[in-house]
C-alpha cells in the first residue's frame, strides 16, 4: 500500500473547537461506552487509538483501565494538544504519538497491541487509505488480538442517509459515501481479519453509527 500524508481534519470544515461540542450531540456516552464494553480493558494490555482527535476515547479507556497502556495516534498536532489537555484535565496517562493510520505499525512496533480501536476516522479517508490503515491495525496487532471500530456505516433508513448529509457536507461525499454503502465489513476482512462482526448500530443526529469487531488470527 502506498502511505498517504494528507488527511481531513477532526471538524472537517468546521473549526476544530467545534469538534467536541458536536459529537456530544451524536449520543457520544452510548457509543464510546459500548466502545469501551467490546475492547473491556485488562491491566498490562496495550491498546492502541488509530486517530484518537481530542482524545475522548483514549481517555475513556485509560480512566476504564489504569493499569492498561493506552496509545493515541493521529497525524494531526494540533488535535494532540487538545487530546493532552483532556488527558490532563482528566487524570489520565495515554501517550499520544504524532502519525498516520496507515503508519501506526511502524509508530509502535509490529504485533505489539492486544487490541486496536478507531472511532469515526475511516469514513472520512479515502478508499486507498481505509484499506491501508486496516492493513496496517492488522499488523499492529498481536496474533489473536482485537479489532474495534466504531465509526459511520451503512446507513439503512432513509432518515439515517438523510441526517448522514451533515456528515457529507462536513467531510465531502466521495470519501464518506462508501461507509454509507456498508463497505467496512469486506475491508475489515480483505485485510486479513477473522471473525468480523457489526455488533452494534446507533442511530444518531448525523447518521447511524456501526461498531464492528475482529480479530487477528491466533
Ligand atoms: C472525526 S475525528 C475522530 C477523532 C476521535 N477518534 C473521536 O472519536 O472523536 C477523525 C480523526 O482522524 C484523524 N485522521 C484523519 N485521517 C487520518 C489518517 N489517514 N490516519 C489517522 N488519522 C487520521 C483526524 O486528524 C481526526 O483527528
């Protein structure tokens, strides 16, 4: 896969403060919680946070779990600094690396994480880029490790493709269109993944929201 070295920012075209503010009204404590009760912390796992923004699930997940490494990535520095500032704030000790998805094995080392999250991140790549970055989670992770995605997908209702407008407008159709088409799952497992599952959908003011599960062979 060839590594990419653009990206669409958090907000999109809106400014980057706006970013927390919206997402709260997307049931963000539903499903970053369901998030965190499919990845179910255990001390001394690593996990790592592909596109981890502002950091609320990275936080999330360290508050959940202490003793558990937690890893944010995201190429952009200047949601890290807003990331480092709620981990402050929260007492909570992610370490937050500065890089792209597709190069988060070589961020932290081949089959290093027991599991790998991302949270609304690969619907806002292009298609080149969400195959490379599942590729490249699929390295990161050990053999038997977890895969958790919660992000944008098939939107089944004619009110989901509706309110995902906002979404498109935000981050532009071509990229985002796919995941309204349900592709996630044949990528998860075109890049080597067992066991891929949509576990849960949430419907929101700006579309359903899929969380998909995996893993790594043994
Ligand atoms: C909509 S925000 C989601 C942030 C966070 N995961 C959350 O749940 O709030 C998307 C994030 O993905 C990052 N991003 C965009 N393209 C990326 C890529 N190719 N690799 C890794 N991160 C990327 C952006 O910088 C942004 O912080």
């Amino acid at each position: 896969m060839t590594p990419t070295d653009t990206f669409t920012p958090a907000a999109g075209r809106f400014a980057l403060g706006l970013y927390d503010p919206i997402v709260s009204l997307t049931r963000e404590r539903l499903w970053r919680s369901l998030v965190a009760m499919h990845v179910a912390p255990r001390p001394d796992d690593v996990i790592v946070d592909v596109g981890c923004g502002t950091g609320s699930l990275a936080v999330l997940l360290g508050r959940t779990e202490p003793r558990a490494t937690v890893i944010g990535v995201d190429p952009d520095p200047a949601v890290l600094r807003l990331a480092r500032r709620k981990a402050a704030a929260a007492g909570a000790a992610p370490d937050f690396r500065t890089g792209m998805g597709d190069a988060v094995a070589d961020l932290v080392g081949d089959e290093t994480a027991d599991t790998v999250v991302s949270s609304l991140v690969l619907h806002q790549c292009p298609l080149p880029a969400k195959q490379a970055i599942l590729a490249a989670m699929h390295r990161t992770l050990r053999p038997g490790g977890k895969l958790v995605i919660a992000d944008f997908g098939r939107q089944r209702t004619a009110a989901m493709r509706l309110a995902f407008r906002i979404v498109q407008f935000a981050d532009g159709k071509e990229d985002t269109q796919p995941n309204a088409d349900g592709i996630l799952p044949r990528l998860i497992a075109e890049a080597g993944f067992e066991g891929v599952r949509e576990t849960e959908t949430v419907a929101t003011v700006t579309g359903s929201l899929s969380l998909y599960t995996a893993r790594r062979a043994a």
